[in-house]
C-alpha cells in the first residue's frame, strides 16, 4: 500500500505530521472497540494499519472458511483475521461485501526464471545444484504469473536428472519482480523419463533406485565401461548427507511412485510426489503410499480419469496440490478443472494455497490468512475456482496490485 | 452370577463370530465349491470326477461351505504358471547402462497394471514371474506375481523366492559397441560386443564371488556368492548349442547349478543336460514351419519331449510372446510327445516347483487356491474360460453362460 501511494508533492515534515495525528486519532478509534479484530498493532498503538478488508467470505488456505472476516494487513504481513469482525466508525476499510478471498496463490512445480535450462544433464546425480542460482528475479515471466494471482513460486531442477538439485522458493513482488526467500530448499530427485535414459545411468526405475541407494551409503554405482563418466565424489557425498527432511520426487507412473516413496523414505526423507500424470491408473495405489501428492499440468486437453486425479486422491486423504508445472498454464484453471471433476471445496483452496507451501517448507510464511504471514490476499467476486469469477482486490506483500470496486 | 457367566459367555461367541466374518470380509477372498466338475491335477494324474472346495485361499478336495458351483461338463484345472513373463514390464526392461546388474529386482521394472497380466489370466494363467529382459549378461532378480486381481492389477506373491537370471547368446552382446571419445553416448556403449564376451563376464563375476579375482568396479557380489553357497536359484538363458555348452562348461568350472531357459537346441545337448537332471524353462516354440528360431537356432518340434525323455524337468514358458500363449505353447506339447497330463504338468506344477512357488500349480489339499474352471479340457482349443480363482478370489466369472457359451 505504501508503494502504491503516489509520491506527494507536500514538505516531509507536513506529511509525517499529518500521518501522525491521523494514527493517533485511528488508534483512539481502534481502543474504543473491546474486541478490537482491527487492533493492528497491539505493541504499538500509535500506528494504525496499513489496509483492512472486508469480505463476504474467507478461505483462510487451510481448509476453514470464515463468514463476514476482517483482515488487518500492515507492513507486508496479516496482522489479525477476524470472523464477525466488526470495524469501528471512521476507519478506512475496503468492504466486500459479497466476495470471497482467499490467500495469494502458491505454485509449488514451475521453472519460471530459469532461463538456460533446468537440467545440469551430463551427469544422473547433481544434488548439488541450486535452481535458485539461475533464477532471474526481474524475469518478463514473473508479471503475467502475478496477474494471474500467484504470489509464491517453487523454483524446481527439471526431472532430467535422478538426482536433480535443489528447489528454490520464491515470492512475487508488487512491481512483478522477486525475492527468492529459500535458497537451498529441498532436495528434487526424478525416477520418470526424461532422467532415465539411453545414453547415461540409469535407464530404468530399477536403475535409479540402486543407484540412488548406493548413493546414499556414498558409492558410485557406476557403468563399468571404458570412459563411462567418473562420478563426482561431491555428488556422492551430497547425497550420502542425506538423512531426513522433505524431499520432491518428479514421478509420473504409480510404480515410479512406489519406489520414489520405498527409496526415499527408506532413507529417512519425507518425499512428495510430483507430477503423477499417470498415476490415474489406480489412485488407491498411490494413496496407499501415504505421500503428499502434487498433481502437475492439468489442462482442457487431459483425460477425464486425470483430472478426476485430485478428487480421488483427496477422497482417501492424500493432501493433494495442483501445480501449473509447464510453462504457460494458469494454475487457476487446473483448480478450476480439479474442481469440476469432484475435488471438494475443502480442499480446493489448500490444494493452490497451504498445502504447496507446506510441500516448499515455508507454510510459517505464505499460505495462509493468518496473523504473520506474508500478506497476499486475494479477492474474487465469487469462488476462486469459478473461472468467472472477477478479481476484485489482489495484494500482494501487502500492497494493493489491483483493486476493482 | 450364572446368568451373568452365560450372557458373557454368549457376548464372546457372538463376538467371535462377527470377528471371524469381519476377518474373510477385509480378507476380500471368496468360499466356493466346484461340485461334480472334472479335476486335472496338475501333477500328471488322469482326469477324475470330483468335488473341490475353496476357503481362505486355500484348496480342499472335499466339499465345503460356500458358492457351489457346478456347470455340466466342466474342468478345473490349476492356473497355469508363466515361469518367464517377458512382456510386462513399464518402460525400459533392463537396466542396460551396466553389464552385469545383479542388483536389480525384476520388482522394479513391472508394470503391475499391464494389459499383458490381465489378458494372460483370462486364458488362464495365475502366476506370472518375471525375469529381468535378457539384454544384460546378468538382469538380475526375478519377480513373481498373481496374475490378476479385482482391483485390476497383478499382485506381488509375499515371500517368493527371487532367482539371479543371466543370460549367454547374443542377446546380451548384440548391438554394443566399445565407448567411445572418453565418454558415454549410449547405452550401447558397453561390453560385451560379442558371445565369448559374455561368458568372459559371466566367469569373471563368479571368479570374484569366490575370491579368486577383483572384483570389477563396485559391484555388488552378494548374489553371486548366494548362488554359490546353493541359497539362490540361476537361471541361464541359453538357446543355442554353444550357449548351452557355454552355461554347462561355466557351471562345471565355478560349481554351481542353474535352470535353463529357451534352451531351443537342448535336443542337441540333451544327453549331457539329462545326466545333470538340468531343469528346462523350454520355449517359445516360435515358428512351427521354418524351425528356425531367435539366436541363429534351429528348432525342433520334439524338443521338450526329447528333453524330458533324456532326464530333465522339463517345464513351457510363453516367455517373450506374453503369458496369454502358455496354454497354445502346452497345446503344441500335446501335438510332439506329450500327453495332455503331462503337457498341463508342464504349465502348472512343474514351473512352480522351479520357481520355488511349491503350493502352487496344482490341485491338492492345502494348495493355493489358483484354479480355473474350463468348459471342457483346458488344453483342447475348443475349451472356454468359464472362471478364474486367484489368490482365493473370484476374477472372472462367466459361469452363468454354461459350457455352450450362452447358445
């Protein structure tokens, strides 16, 4: 919101005194209310917020939903989320009386920014690599994504490699730019074409299983051929480091899936399975696995038993997000598609919100509509899911990137 | 205090009862009775009327309680059991960035949900174990499965035992080259390029296992030395003569015993493979009219009988024409020396036995319920598939057609 302000042609001093006894008088508003749900800054109750909205209802991210919410946003975060929140007279609020928010969306699977490539391909195991080393944070791709209403990005390796680097998280800023806020996030791994191939280890999921077992007790598993390529004692050491923490592991079959959960699981990490576009073959399968699942690329062109996918999966608990996946497409039609194909309401939101943010480990940071968090707040004249529903107010960081009364 | 003691002792009955029907519901098996059908044993024996129970996953030659089933004129048979199912597998079937990769699991590279398994077990093939694909001198470890399941996939059988498959002939080597430019480009930038390389391999491993040679790279000798120490079947691919010479030279020199598989021109062997009492995974029979055969070999029509009369066990696989061709592979069995019994043995109970699968491929009390019921002899072409029991449970049922198909 501040940035959005247009610089003002009045002295500095005028304006920090005209701010001051506005904050003070808001802040005498604000004590007059007991339940005070708009009282920003109980630490500081000489400064007012920065935005406060009011909507019709609110999917918070984790699967509630609150009727008639007031949301206090100042300096970049929630502040305070309120059911019934009353706003004290003379307090400048954005009313929305009819629609439905719902936090800024997180795309857990993209390469957005990552000119160049995704793949360090010469060799099957570069845990080592960073997506966010090649990410542009100024990158063209980055204002259409934030248009589009998502806020928080995963900058992931690209499946070419079994062991194919370390994920990146990013979030959007007002102006369309970025930060990355997780350098070295998970470790990404690939037992799926294009990571098995015919000219390199392995070439098949049995392949890529021993080779990432004997990985991590820190041996080669190599070919034994003259001139096969040397392994590189970094990549084995990266990966016999390994112990626990979350994992991504781009899969596309239930079987692939099977050993992505058997494999690194078996060694302590928590794998999410990502990608999953032919895991319809038999969802109890994959549900049984117990993995959260991220199902990838859903468009107008994939089979009904696919997009049936995410509603399968959630009707047997699997935590499932969406994600766009492949450059170009709008993570809010795979929900929009998810949804007309039976996934619950419930888990709709969660599925493009919470849930990919707890997948890239920063669910304590965006995700939710909850005091703390990153304040990216969507508005819509009706259900996120709807594809006619309008956005009426998008913010982002906190600051008001669109607004249509 | 009685009438106490009694309304307790009633509480317990009642909850055993609803315990034990909760417990056969989670188990999804089903409790029938073949009553009056004709039941092939499996084990050779002649065909006799009976009646046969199945409960729990389990068979019992008697009656029981449960679905009765009785269509006139039918057979039941044990399901047959593909002993080398080479078609199922999800993308690649062998790990071919290496030579010898005795640390594959066959597990690994099958795609349970294959339309290959379904369609095997509508012509009556249970089990189906599965080799890694004879491209690698050593795939690795077997697999077995029930073929078929209602959840429309194959089942992994709990505690199969899992054999080493390697293989000699030209499978392994053709196509390679030597890498190149100090890099690799394919997978066919590998040894061996040729067949002697391939035995070179195979001697060089086992060599290793014992400790009379370093190992190459680092690989992982523990099968090896499990084949040695008797722990572990081997399985030798071999087909043509010099193969089979090869893989009995190679177990000769380094001591260890193997079931071969193909074994094409085993009749031109068959004296020294019957002293050995060398089990024989014999098949396909490819093409019937040329007798030429994969690898070079020439076929004969007689094989498996001149096999079998010489002192093998012998069993029929369908191998890489899929398992839905096990029971025409038995029918051709039935044309060149073998009688329908022993031809049924060949499919049922004899390939369990070499798999290590012993409760299985036959009909006999205790035995794992894996039979189907056929309209008339499961080996004549005009007999239909009327039902299919695996693992105990119902996956085809077209008994209501009656063995005239319905007309």
């Amino acid at each position: 919101m501040r940035a959005a302000r247009p610089a003002s042609p009045t002295p500095a001093i005028w304006r920090t005194t005209t701010r001051a006894v506005s904050r003070a008088a808001l802040a005498l508003c604000l004590a007059a209310v007991v339940a005070a749900p708009v009282a920003a800054r109980a630490d500081d109750p000489e400064r007012a917020a920065d935005l406060i909205v009011r909507v019709g209802r609110l999917h918070v991210g984790d699967g509630t939903v609150l009727r008639g919410a007031v949301i206090v946003i100042d300096e970049g975060r929630f502040v305070s989320v309120a059911e019934d929140g009353t706003v004290p007279p003379g307090v400048p609020v954005r009313v929305f009386a009819d629609a439905v928010a719902c936090p800024g969306f997180v795309d857990a699977v993209t390469q957005i920014g990552l000119d160049g490539g995704a793949a360090e391909s010469p060799e099957a195991r570069t845990p080592d690599v960073r997506a966010a080393d090649a990410f542009d944070v100024h990158h063209r791709d980055l204002r259409p994504v934030l248009a589009a209403g998502v806020t928080t990005i995963g900058l992931l390796p690209a499946p070419s490699n079994v062991a194919a680097g370390r994920a990146a998280v990013a979030t959007l800023r007002a102006d369309g730019s970025a930060a990355v806020i997780e350098r070295v996030g998970a470790p990404v791994f690939a037992l799926r074409p294009p990571a098995l191939r015919a000219d390199r280890v392995p070439n098949t999921i049995a392949g890529a299983r021993a080779l990432l077992e004997a990985a991590f007790e820190g041996r080669a598993w190599t070919t034994s051929g003259e001139g096969a390529v040397a392994v590189r004692r970094a990549a084995l050491d990266a990966l016999a480091g390994m112990r626990d923490g979350p994992a991504l592991a781009y899969v596309s079959d239930v079987e692939e899936a099977r050993v992505a959960v058997e494999t690194l699981g078996g060694r302590g990490l928590s794998p999410t399975l990502v990608g999953l576009r032919a895991a319809w073959k038999d969802p109890a399968a994959v549900a049984a696995l117990g993995a959260p699942c991220v199902v990838t690329d859903l468009s107008l062109n994939d089979s009904e038993a696919l997009l049936s996918l995410p509603a399968e999966l959630a009707r047997r608990g699997v935590g499932v997000s969406l994600a766009s996946g492949a450059p170009g497409r709008s993570l809010r039609m795979a929900l929009a598609l998810a949804v007309a194909h039976g996934l619950p309401a419930k888990d709709a939101v969660p599925a493009v919100t919470h849930r990919p943010a707890a997948v890239l480990d920063v669910a304590d940071r965006v995700g939710r509509v909850a005091p703390s968090l990153r304040a990216d707040l969507l508005v819509f004249s009706g259900e996120p899911w709807e594809p006619s529903s309008r956005v009426l107010l998008s913010v982002v960081g906190g600051e008001i990137t669109e607004e249509r009364p | 205090m009685r009438r106490r003691l009694a309304a307790l002792a009633c509480g317990v009955v009642v909850a055993a009862l609803v315990s034990t029907a909760l417990v056969r519901a989670d188990d999804g098996r089903d409790d029938l009775v073949f009553v009056d059908v004709t039941v092939l044993d499996g084990l050779g024996g002649a065909p006799r009327k009976g009646t046969v129970s199945v409960r729990g996953g389990k068979l019992a030659l008697a009656t029981g309680k449960g679905r009765r089933v009785g269509v006139p004129g039918a057979f039941l048979a044990p399901g047959f059991v593909e002993a080398a199912g080479r078609t199922v597998y999800l993308r690649a079937d062998a790990e071919m960035t290496r030579e010898m990769t005795a640390d594959i699991d066959a597990a690994d590279l099958v795609d349970p949900r294959h339309s290959d398994f379904r369609e095997g077990a509508f012509e009556g093939c249970t089990t189906v174990v599965v080799p890694p694909s004879a491209r690698n001198v050593v795939g690795g470890l077997t697999a077995s499965y029930h073929a078929w399941s209602p959840e429309g996939r194959a089942v992994p059988i709990a505690g199969a035992p899992k054999a080493l498959a390697a293989a000699f002939g030209q499978s392994p080597s053709r196509g390679n080259f030597p890498p190149r430019y100090g890099a690799t480009t394919s997978i066919y930038a590998r040894r061996p390029t040729t067949r002697m390389g391939v035995v070179w391999m195979l001697r060089q491993a086992f060599l290793a296992a014992k400790g009379l040679q370093p190992a190459p790279d680092d690989a992982d000798l523990r099968h090896y030395r499990e084949v040695l120490e008797g722990k572990r079947t081997l399985r030798f691919q071999a087909r043509a003569i010099q193969d089979l010479n090869g893989a009995l030279r190679l177990a000769d020199e380094v001591g260890v015993q193997f079931i071969a598989e193909g074994v094409d021109e085993g009749y031109r062997v068959r004296d020294a493979l019957g002293a050995r009492r060398t089990p024989a995974l014999v098949g396909p029979l490819s093409d019937i009219r040329t007798g030429r055969g994969p690898d070079g070999t020439d076929t004969a029509l007689r094989n498996a009988a001149m096999l079998r009369d010489a002192g093998c066990v012998v069993a029929l696989t369908a191998g890489d024409s899929g398992p839905r061709w096990l029971r025409e592979q038995a029918m051709f069995a039935t044309r060149y020396g073998f009688t329908r019994e022993q031809a049924l043995a060949a499919v049922t109970s004899i390939p369990a036995d070499l798999c290590g699968l012993t409760a299985r491929g036959r009909i006999a009390d205790g035995a794992a319920a894996d039979v189907v019921l056929w309209s008339g002899h499961p080996l004549l072409p005009s007999s239909r598939m009327l039902m299919v029991v695996i693992d105990g449970r119902v996956i085809f049922d077209r008994t209501g057609e009656g063995t005239d198909g319905g007309k």
